[in-house]
C-alpha cells in the first residue's frame, strides 16, 4: 500500500509533465507560419490534434489540482461522492480520481 506522501509525490511529477506538455503545444500552436495552402491545410489539422491533446492535458491537470486539494484537506482516498474509501488497485491506475469504482460506473 502506497502512503499519501508517495501518491502525492507522484502527483506532483505528473502535473510537472503536463505543465511542461501544455507549454509545448501552445509553442508549437504558435510557430506556425507556413504561407504554402497545402502545408497550411496540413498545419491545422495537426493543430486540432495538438488541441485536443492540450484540452486532455489541462483535464487531468484539473484532476490532479482537486486530488492535491484533498490529500491537504486530509480526504484523499475517499470517494468525493459516497465518502468510502478507494480500493488501491483503483488509485494505482487512476491517482487522481474522485470516485470509487462503484459511483464512476454510475456516473
């Protein structure tokens, strides 16, 4: 069983990551200058792509802000909706989760 400490620890390299994945996306989004239709054309949808990477990035960075919230406030854990605890397995996958198992299937 991980402590609190090692999750948090975990947690904190991966917001790192994120933060630094966000920041490259939004340099790549800004160095597009191609004046060619063709490269132009191919530009943008690379630049959705990037997109939609940077908008997956910033969700789970949100996650993992609420989950460092509540490993402060003590409640890291504990599912958010129910209040019972999260199975081990379920926070070795998903470290930031909110939910246990049975009120993430129903949401």
């Amino acid at each position: 069983m991980k402590s609190v400490a090692t999750r948090k620890a975990e947690l904190e390299t991966r917001r790192s990551v994120l933060m630094s994945r966000i920041e490259e996306i939004g340099e790549e989004l800004d160095a597009h200058d191609s004046k060619d239709w063709e490269e132009l054309a191919v530009e943008r949808e690379s630049d959705e792509v990037l997109e939609d990477l940077g908008i997956s990035a910033q969700n789970e960075l949100r996650m993992i802000e609420a989950a460092m919230h509540r490993i402060e406030e003590g409640e890291y854990g504990y599912c958010v909706k129910c209040g019972s605890k999260i199975a081990e397995e379920r926070l070795n996958v998903v470290p930031a989760t909110p939910f246990c198992r049975t009120c993430a299937q129903s949401r």
